[in-house]
C-alpha cells in the first residue's frame, strides 16, 4: 500500500495527461504500456527484490552487495531527498489553495493572482526576493505533517497509507465523474484519447513513454528498496510490483478524463481552443484549474477542495517515501532512533525548501527539477541497473524473486534488466544532453551551472563522503 | 461534438482493460494467495 501511494504522486494528475496529449493522445498508450511491461515492471521487481533480500534501506542493500558499491545506495537516497525539498513546496502552494478554496481568492484573474499576489515572482532567478509569509506558514504545516508521520517509524506509515492512497482515489474519481457532466468535456476528452497512429513512428514519443514509466513508478530513488525491505518474507515480489505499477497506471489514466474534462469545458466557456491553455504542471494546478473552477455554475467551492486536497493527498505519501530512504540510510548507518533521523532529515530539509518560498522560488524549482529528473534520476537508475546486473548477478534477484512469487520470472527478465533498460536510459541521458547542447535550458550559462549541474555533482560527492563516514559499530571495533 | 470519436472510444477500452483489468486480475490473485 505504501509502495502505491509512492508510486502515485502530483505527476500522475499534472504530467501523464500533458505527455499523452502532446505524443499521440490514445496512441501513446501503446509505447506507455510497452514502457511499463519491458522497463517499469521489471526495475520495480529488481528493486523489491534487492530491498527483500538485504532487508535494509538503499545504502546498506548496495554495501551488502559489495562495499565500495555504498555509494550507489546513498546517491539513490540523496536524489530523492533533493526532489522533495521542491516538491513539498508544491504541496505547501496546495495547502495555501485548498485554504483559498474556501473564498476563491483567486477571483477571475488566476494567472496574476498566483503569479504576482501569491508568488511575487522577481524577474529572475537571481533577483531572490524576500521570503514569502503565506508559503512559509504552509511549509510548515507540511514539513511537521510529514514528520509527524514518520517519526514513529513504519507502523504509523501503514496507517496513514490506509487513507492516503484510497482518499485521493475517491477525489479524484468524483471530479472526473463532475467533470465529464460539464458542456464541452467530451471536446476535452477527444482531446485525450483520440489516437495519432502517425507518432508511434517517432522515436521521441517512445523516449516519451519510458522517461514517464521510469519517472512515475518511483525507480531508482531508492523507496522501493527501503520499503521492500519491510515485507514479510513470504510477500510475493512480482505480483507487488505488477500491482504497484498498474495501480500508478489506472490513476495516471483516470486522472486524464478529470483533466481533459474540465478543460474541455474551460476552452468552451471562454471560446478558445484547448492548445491555447495550460494543461501540464503548476500551469494546470494553480492556474488553468482555478480558473475552470471560478466558472463551474455550481458546487464551486467544494469542487476546489476536492481538487487541491486531491493533490494534497496524492503528494503526502510521496513526499514521505522520497524522505524514508535518507532517514533509514542514517539510522541504520549510525544506529541512532528513527524519531531522532527524522527529526535531522526534515530540519534539514525544510532549511533547504525556504529557496523555494522566495520570490525567486518558481525559477530555481524549475532548474532543479529539469537537472534532477533529466539527469539526476536517469543516471542512478542506469549506474543501480549496471551495478546490480553486471557486477553482481541478477539472476540471483530473479531466483531471489522467484522463491516467493507465484508468477515465476524467466530469463527474459534477465536480458531486459542487462542490456535494455539500460540501453534505455543511457539513450534518454543522451537525448537530454543533446537537447542541451543544441538549446540550453536556461540563461545564462552559469545559472544553469549553479542551479542544476552543481547540485547534481554535490549529491555525488555527498554519498561518497557518506559511505567514507565509519558506522558506530566499525567505530566500537 | 455530439459524442466520442470511435478511434477515441476504442483507446478508453484498451488502456482501461489494461489498467483496471490488470489491477483487479493481480489483487485477485494477492487476495487467492493470502486466504488459500
């Protein structure tokens, strides 16, 4: 369940519909799904198996494999923890919206509400601007919620799994059934789904489909294995894995007909047409979402609750899942208690997020989640998949996975964890180091080099002063 | 646009057999196992 809720997060809602939209509508299906059966799935039985067998978070598995492989394990922990001191700013612009649901404070102008009133964006990522007072509050809120969480370890987890993962099911079926009941959703709909056989010939709409099967699923960023490592140890590994990953699937596709649906409507209220709207990413949320919701003929508030709670449950059991790998890696390095690694993790974390509440927060989130997810998350995957398949053997994880899983996993598996998936990856950071070449992201220059590559180098040296750190133990001996 | 195109309707089916049809199929089997 909790492995679900990982699995399942903001990108669901605001990433797979953008991406099928833009690379095939209903065609791109068929690349996703190849995607999912040939990379997701099985780095997904990799990592539980790998996490089931060491019985221990990314660091410790990767030096039980061998010692000099510590590093992969913290990189894994450290990309992931990166990831959330953004992303849980995110979840604090949620908190702030679901209050302002209450009014619709956003009024008829959604843009410039969220862009100068709630943001007060600078004019650059240089230009910091002060630090601002509602996002800060709600920072707060979310950083002591995710502590309170975790603190108790994974007893308290499996709790509020229980509601987290199915609450924010229900939400979001209520808002695509409401949806779909608007004048003009099934514009929006046919938008989504009608399929461009034409694309599938185009070797960036497969890139496209397993960069969003390796994203979503939650690979490579070490969860997987810190939470398999809780499993019974009858627990069957690739039926698991096969629920996990279609259950991020069913929500990336349900969460489409809630998108598409309300769109459709909005390009119909206002008279233009979908592809002159915002329909991916904070876009969507905090902008093209408000605005839809402002013109609902009725229910408007509680529309905009469901939503941003919605989100804010999506994003809570993703949240603490990018942070448990980091915890776990320094409370078994050090033995010290889980509420104490907790409470070191989410300090240091929410110091690390005030960035973000800047008036510059926006820019420096956007470079750091282009470098992480582009390179950052890519290069663990590809560097964990090396390791585990050729280093050590993979045949042992699939024997590993076979003794307790009813659906037994052939040799193929092993071809596909050797040479495809990283194959796979190794195009995808090709690709995204071509794309910079040709087109920078961001100017100038040494922005980019401060905001994305520097981090990305930082976290690599980091691990590796981690792994040179003595435990207490090999200090005792 | 009275209605969804076919082409449209017949991707619905596919990806929600694949997902849901998937899901159900293996918490099925999960549940088998667990009370077997």
């Amino acid at each position: 369940m909790a492995a679900i809720g990982s699995a399942i997060g903001l990108g669901n809602v605001w990433r797979f519909p953008y991406i099928a939209y833009t690379n095939g509508g209903g065609a791109f299906l068929i690349p996703y799904f190849v995607a999912l059966f040939t990379a997701g799935i099985p780095m997904l039985i990799l990592e539980f198996s790998v996490g089931h067998w060491s019985r221990h978070g990314a660091p410790e598995s990767f030096k039980k494999i061998g010692k000099k492989w510590e590093w992969v394990g913290w990189w894994a922990a450290l990309v992931p923890f990166v990831i959330v001191t953004y992303y849980i700013v995110v979840m604090a612009w949620c908190f702030s919206y679901l209050i302002y649901s209450l009014d619709l404070r956003w009024g008829l102008n959604a843009e410039s509400f969220f862009v100068s009133d709630f943001l007060s964006l600078t004019t650059g990522p240089l230009e910091i601007g002060g630090i601002r007072i509602p996002i800060l509050l709600s920072l707060l809120v979310v950083w002591f919620l995710v502590f309170l969480i975790l603190y108790k370890g994974v007893g308290r987890i499996g709790k509020v799994v229980m509601i987290t993962v199915p609450l924010p099911w229900i939400l979001l079926l209520i808002l695509a059934i409401r949806g779909l009941t608007l004048p003009g959703a099934l514009e929006g709909i046919s938008y989504y789904l009608t399929p461009n056989f034409s694309k599938l010939s185009d070797l960036n709409v497969w890139l496209a489909a397993y960069a969003q099967v390796f994203f979503s699923v939650g690979i490579a960023q070490g969860i997987m294995i810190s939470y398999a490592s809780h499993l019974q140890k009858k627990s069957d590994i690739s039926n698991n894995a096969f629920i996990v990953a279609l259950a991020d699937s069913g929500t990336s596709f349900l969460a489409g007909f809630a998108v598409f649906s309300v769109i459709g409507y909005l390009a119909m209220s206002q008279g233009i047409g979908i592809e002159h709207l915002g329909i991916a990413g904070p876009q969507l949320a905090f902008i093209t979402y408000p605005t839809a919701i402002s013109l609902f003929p009725v229910a408007t508030i509680v529309f905009g609750i469901l939503f941003y709670l919605s989100l804010l449950t999506f994003g809570i059991d993703s949240a603490f899942s990018m942070i448990e790998p980091m915890t776990i890696g320094i409370q078994q390095k050090w033995r010290i208690t889980k509420g104490k690694a907790t409470a070191i993790i989410c300090l240091v974390g929410f110091i690390a997020s005030l960035l973000f509440t800047t008036g510059s927060g926006l820019y420096w989130l956007d470079i750091l989640d282009y470098f992480f997810s582009r390179f950052g998350l890519v290069l663990v995957g590809l560097i964990e998949c090396l390791v585990l398949a050729w280093v050590f053997r993979v045949a042992f994880f699939r024997e590993h996975a076979n003794k307790t899983s009813d659906i037994l996993i052939g040799r193929w598996w092993d071809v596909l964890i050797k040479y495809v998936v990283p194959a796979i990856l190794t195009i995808l950071l090709l690709a995204a180091v071509y794309e910079n070449v040709l087109k920078p992201y961001v100017q100038p220059w040494w922005v980019v080099l401060l905001g994305g590559v520097t981090p990305c180098v930082a976290i690599f040296f980091a691990a590796c002063i981690l792994m040179k750190q003595k435990t207490k133990k090999e200090e005792t001996s | 646009m009275n209605g969804l195109p076919l082409s449209a309707l017949v991707m619905l089916i596919f990806g929600a057999a694949i997902c849901y049809g998937g899901i159900t199929y293996f918490l099925y089997r999960a549940f088998k196992a667990r009370y077997k």
